[in-house]
C-alpha cells in the first residue's frame, strides 16, 4: 500500500500536488480523517491482530472483555432502577421467580446450542462453502426453534405444579400473579434461540464485537421502560422492557448477520451428518451444563445445612469473584473456540498445541497473582462492597474467608474453560459431560468433608478444588486426543 501510493503520487504534477494540499489544509473532515490518532491506531490493531492465530484470540478476548464489562455495569445500573422502583415487595419476588425458568432454558438450552455449533458451522464454511454452511444454518435454526417451542409448551403444562415448588411462601395472589408473568415472559425463550444462533454464526465469522455488545440493549430498554411506564404499569412495566429488549436484541444481530450473506430464515432440509454432529455435540454439552447447574445447587443446599446466613453468607462470597470469572471465561471462551474450530478442521495440531501453551502460560501469569491478592485481600475488600446497613461487621468476618477459598478457583477456572473449548472443537463433548458428571460427585464428597472442618468456608474451598481436579481432567483428556490424531496422520 505504501509503495502504490508513493507511485502515484510520483505520477502527479506540482499543481496536483499543491491543489491536493489546499484541499487538506481547508477540509475539515480531510484534516479530521487523515489526522485522526483513533484511526491511525485502530488500523494498526486489525493489522497486529490479523497476524497470526495467538494474536487474533488475544485481539478477539479483548474486544469481549472490553465491551462486556461496559454490558455488566448498564445491567448494574439497571438492578439498581429496579431496586429503587420496587425494592422487596412481592411484584419483583413474581418476576425474579417468573424469569427463573426461562433464564435457566435461555443458559443451558440456548448457550449450548452456540458452543455446539459454532465448531462444525466453521468446518462446513470452509470445507465445502456459503451455501452449504447456509444449509446447515437454516436447519439449525428450525431445530433451535422447535426444540424451545417444546421447552415453552413443557413450562406451560406444568407451571401449576412447578411454582408452587419454586415459591413455597407465597401467597395465593402472588403465586397468580407469578404464573402471569411466566405466561408473558415465554416469548423470550424463542427470540433468545434466534439471538444466540445468529451470534454463534457472527462469532464464528469473527464479528465478535456485535455479539458482545447488543446485550446491552435490553438492561438500557428496562431502565427507560421502568422510568417511563412504571408509575401506571407496575411490574409489567419490566415485563414489557424485557420483551422488547430480547427483540432488539435479535434485530441488531439478524442485522449483521444478513450483512454477512446469510439468509435468517429458519427452513429444514432433513437430517444429513453435519446436523446429526451438533445436536449430538449440543446433547452431551447441555447435559454438562445440567451437571455443573447441579454444583451450585449442591452448594447451596448443603450451606442451609449450617444453619441461618450460611446461604447468604455463601452467596456473598462468590459476588467478590464472580464479576472476573464471568467476564474472563466469556471473552477467553468466545474468542478460542472460532480458532480452535479452524485449526482442528485444517488439523494444525502444531498450532493448536503452540496455542493452547501460549494461553496457559499468560493465564497463569495473569491469574495466579490475581488469586493471590484476592486472598490476602478478602477482608477489606468485602468490607468496602458490604459492610453498611444490616451487613455488620460479623458478617465481613463470615464472608471474607468464604471469599478467600472461592478465589483460589480462578487459574483453575479461566484454564478449563479454553480446554473445554478445546475438547469441543476437536468433537470430545460427551468427554466434557464425563467430567462434569465425576465434578458433581468430586463436590459433594468435598463438601462434606471440609465444612465440618472449616464451616461454610469449606463448601468455597471444596468448589476451587474441584475446579483443580477438571483442570486436571481436561488437559489430560486434550492430551491424550491430540497424541491420538497426531500418531493417524
């Protein structure tokens, strides 16, 4: 580009030259464009970032980590809107136990779903071309509907009997108006398939940005739906947000898909290998995502063993570093699994094992002193976050070292989630539900075991060590496969 440039302009006359100065020196917007310092260096990011693999994962996890912090603190801003407006009474208990279903549907049904296809949607593109990677997707979309249209009907027969599990205390009328809002929060279960599999394709295409950011579009619209519906509308004032919020949501990311070439609507061609392959891989990464969903029931059944503000006390503890581990497993996780899907379907089992060391050693560096001053700080930190109000400074003492042992977990935690990706990529999910099913059966026994010793604490340094025990697992099942497939070729 460099060397074109200089040849035209070698070509052009000095008037040429001075008339194209004149133009620089009294345009405005020339000026702004050719001098803009954000340009110039975002140029040289997408040109750092595109030379090789490593740099395009770290390019790709810093765009998630970067826009998804500013979606964790809108939906901050939005849980303290809500608070305000409607603090503890019974309207919000309705719709937070309301969402509840939906929400674990919309994680383990719909967030599978992406991790499943992404991998073989990245294959097909590349082996065989558009129109047959556009197959694949128009039959995955017919599949991700029915299979939530199924979900939503499932919910619908049995809400009578399910409520009343979830919301024992409640009263008649609240119970009634808890089964109204599930009624009108179902639609999000199909607007949320779409979303997710439009973004799953956007991710595989690299077109990271727009998935991480369009979920800020629905915390935005609850604000502005609270503030201007609220005071005649109540709760359904947040239901009605919600709604629209998903919708947009999708809107944006059909969008940019359609950009792409691809066509949004869902249509079945039939069953050929490539469908069978993602709902086999989308199968054993849900029953995963099951597993692990029980861990956390696990933990807070097993909490309510040790009496009253053991649950509470255990719920605080993970706040302090649940904000990391989410937005670090979702950037780290997103970016990796387009590139290992790639590097798996060209089988560079070079690249793949050059990549996996690069990432664990930056992890490690990264995330060792991180858990590190985590720990030593604990006590101050929970005080700064919680100490006012009814939280006392008994409490502080509770919580900090609940805190301390759950921080131990995030090496161990950032690690396996790109191994998981890893193992998916190269088709190993029923691997992945194994070792969710021997975690699950590795927490209990933990959990057990170290809460007579060290109380509710225990529970939090039973998780960290599990999570050590996956690590373990995956890396030795990774290693075991790519020695596999390097030994075939």
């Amino acid at each position: 580009m460099i060397e074109l440039h200089r040849l035209r302009q070698a070509d052009k006359g000095p008037a040429d030259m001075d008339a194209e100065r004149l133009i620089r020196m009294t345009d405005p917007k020339t000026q702004v464009v050719k001098g803009s310092l954000w340009l110039r260096l975002t140029d040289h990011w997408t040109r750092w970032t595109s030379a090789s693999a490593n740099r395009g994962i770290f390019g790709a996890a810093v765009t998630i980590g970067f826009l998804s912090i500013g979606v964790k603190v809108v939906a901050a801003l939005k849980e303290i809107v809500v608070a305000r407006t409607f603090g503890t009474s019974d309207a919000i208990d309705a719709f937070l136990v309301a969402f509840m279903l939906p929400f674990f549907a919309i994680n383990v049904v719909s967030g599978s779903f992406n991790v499943a296809l992404i991998p073989t949607f990245v294959r097909v593109r590349d082996r065989d071309g558009h129109e047959a990677a556009q197959r694949l997707l128009s039959n995955m979309l017919s599949w991700s509907l029915a299979l939530l249209a199924g979900v939503t009907i499932l919910f619908g027969l049995f809400a009578n009997a399910l409520l009343p599990l979830m919301a024992s205390s409640f009263s008649g009328a609240k119970l009634a108006l808890t089964k109204q809002l599930l009624y009108l929060l179902f639609p999000t279960l199909l607007m949320c398939g779409l979303s997710t599999t439009w973004a799953a394709v956007l991710n595989a295409g690299n077109k990271f940005a727009l998935a991480a950011i369009t979920p800020v579009l629905t915390p935005l619209l609850t604000i502005g739906g609270i503030y201007a519906l609220s005071p005649d509308w109540g709760i359904y004032a947040v239901v009605v947000a919600t709604l629209i919020g998903f919708g947009a949501e999708g809107l944006i990311l059909g969008c940019g898909l359609k950009r792409q070439g691809f066509s949004l609507l869902p249509r079945w061609r039939g069953f050929d290998l490539a469908v069978r392959e993602v709902i086999d891989q989308d199968s054993a990464v849900a029953a995963g995502a099951v597993l692990m969903s029980g861990s956390l029931v696990v933990n807070q059944s097993m909490a309510a063993i040790r009496g009253p503000g053991s649950v509470a006390g255990l719920n605080y503890g993970t706040k302090v570093v649940s904000f990391i581990l989410g937005i670090g497993s979702l950037a780290l996780g997103t970016a990796v699994l387009p590139y290992f899907s790639r590097m798996v379907a060209a089988e560079e089992w070079a690249g793949v094992r050059h990549t996996l060391r690069t990432y664990l050693r930056l992890l490690m560096i990264a995330s060792l002193p991180l858990a590190a001053a985590l720990v030593v700080a604990s006590e101050p930190l929970v005080r700064i976050l919680f100490q006012r109000g009814n939280f006392t400074p008994d409490d502080t003492r509770l919580v900090a070292p609940i805190a301390a042992c759950f921080a131990l977990q995030i090496p161990f935690y950032l690690a396996g989630q790109m191994g998981v990706r890893l193992l998916i990529a190269m088709g190993k999910s029923r691997t992945v539900m194994i070792i969710c099913a021997v975690n699950l059966l590795a927490n209990v026994a933990g959990n057990w075991t170290l809460m007579k010793a060290m109380g509710t604490a225990g529970i939090a340094l039973s998780t960290s060590l599990v999570y050590l025990l996956s690590c373990g697992q995956i890396f030795y099942a990774i290693g075991t496969e790519l020695k596999c497939r390097q030994q075939s070729e």
